[in-house]
C-alpha cells in the first residue's frame, strides 16, 4: 500500500529546503557566474551589487553631470523591483494563491536568464544588465539564510566577513559552533568564486547565451525542492 505523502505548507517548504547548504551553494555559484558574465560580455558591469551605482550615481551628481548620474539610475530600480517581486510572492494575501512562493521565484529567474540568453550580445546590452539586477534581487531577497545563519548568494564581501570571524574564534576561542560556521561559508564564499570564474569563461565564448548556465544552475535548486518532496520508502 502506498504511503500518503506528508502534508507540506509554504513554511515548511522554506524551511526544509530554502535554508539549506547545498541549495545556497548553488545559488552562490549562480550569483558569482551572473556577476562575471555582465562584467565580461556587458562592460565591466557588476549586476548583483548595487554599491557601484550608488558610488557612481553620486560622484556623477556632485561633478554636474546629469547624464552620467541618469545612467546608474535603472539598475538601481530593477533592483528594487526585484526586491518588490520578492517581498509581493510572500505577501499574505498572494502568498496562498501561489502556494509554493519560493519555487515560483526560482521560476522567474529560470524564465528572465532563459530570455537573457536568447538576447544577441550586441543588442540591448543595457536590458540584459537591467535584468540580471532583476533576477540578482529576487534572489537576494529570497533566500537570506542557511541554516541559521544570514547569507548572500549575490555578492560575497559580507559571508567574507562571516566566514572570517568564525574561522577566528574556532581557532582562538575552540568554538565548535564557529568552526561548523566558517566551513559552510568558506563553502559559500568559494562556491562565489568558482562561479565566477566559470561565468568569466563561458562569457568569453559565447556571450549571452552564458546566461543560460546560470538558468541551469537554478534549475537544478529548484529540482531539490522535488527531491525533498519524495515520498519515503
């Protein structure tokens, strides 16, 4: 006799599979093949953090330069609409007519990096970044936590900075807890860089169509969701 498959919520969905560190491993890998591929095919753009725009959108004002201020402009604002796509997939009145709101936000960005991809690279190079910042946000915003702990798959300065102060107090204060902590953000942190380095490559040959290594990736994070979701036995 086949067993009933458990009962499962949004919540718990989260819970069982958002927060875990293989799925952030792979997020991370994404986020760093995303932040190369712009930066390579789309010049010397970083996508995923929006530090430079603001950097640049004020050294840009402060010199009376309209233009060049207007230009760092619209990354910051699909950044925030991704951060709004996010924020409304969770929302309490949308949150049950999606009923699985973290796989659909995986969904959109497979859906936004496959278009991506089929976009020429000498075309609407400015669209392409828009949209990575997009699907950059999203993810950000959707996935903040492994395990216990905050984390970033789209940029890596701050699990940096965690994985350094847990790797200090494991070695000067025998932390157990801080040493389980710097190995899954050490992960992370080099899960970023290997991305990077395989988004910078695949970038080189053939441009555009990098974006659907990273729709790839994702799809695979998505397929964990499933996994999980197996009946047992």
């Amino acid at each position: 006799m086949e067993r009933p498959r458990p009962a499962r919520n949004a919540r718990q969905d989260y819970v069982i599979t958002a927060k875990t560190l293989r799925l952030i491993v792979l997020l991370g890998i994404a986020g760093g093949f995303l932040d190369a591929f712009t930066f390579v095919a789309h010049g010397g753009v970083f996508a995923n953090a929006q530090t430079g725009n603001v950097v640049l959108l004020g050294v840009a004002a402060a010199h009376g330069d309209a233009a060049g201020a207007l230009r760092h402009v619209p990354p910051l604002i699909a950044f925030v609409l991704g951060v709004a796509a996010a924020e409304t997939l969770t929302h309490p009145r949308v949150a049950p007519l999606m009923r699985r709101p973290i796989r659909v936000a995986l969904v959109i960005e497979i859906a936004v990096l496959l278009v991506v991809g089929a976009i020429p690279t000498w075309f609407a190079g400015s669209a392409v970044v828009l949209a990575v910042a997009f699907v950059a946000a999203l993810q950000n915003a959707t996935f903040g936590t492994v395990r216990e702990w905050s984390v970033n798959t789209t940029m890596t300065t701050g699990n940096l900075r965690t994985a350094a102060r847990a790797t200090y107090r494991a070695v000067f204060r025998r932390d157990a807890e801080a040493a389980t902590q710097a190995r899954a953000f050490g992960l992370v942190v080099l899960s970023f860089l290997v991305g990077a380095g395989v988004g910078a490559l695949v970038a080189e040959l053939v441009g555009n169509m990098a974006a659907w290594g990273a729709a790839l990736l994702i799809v695979t994070g998505l397929g964990l969701f499933f996994l999980d979701e197996r009946p047992p036995g």
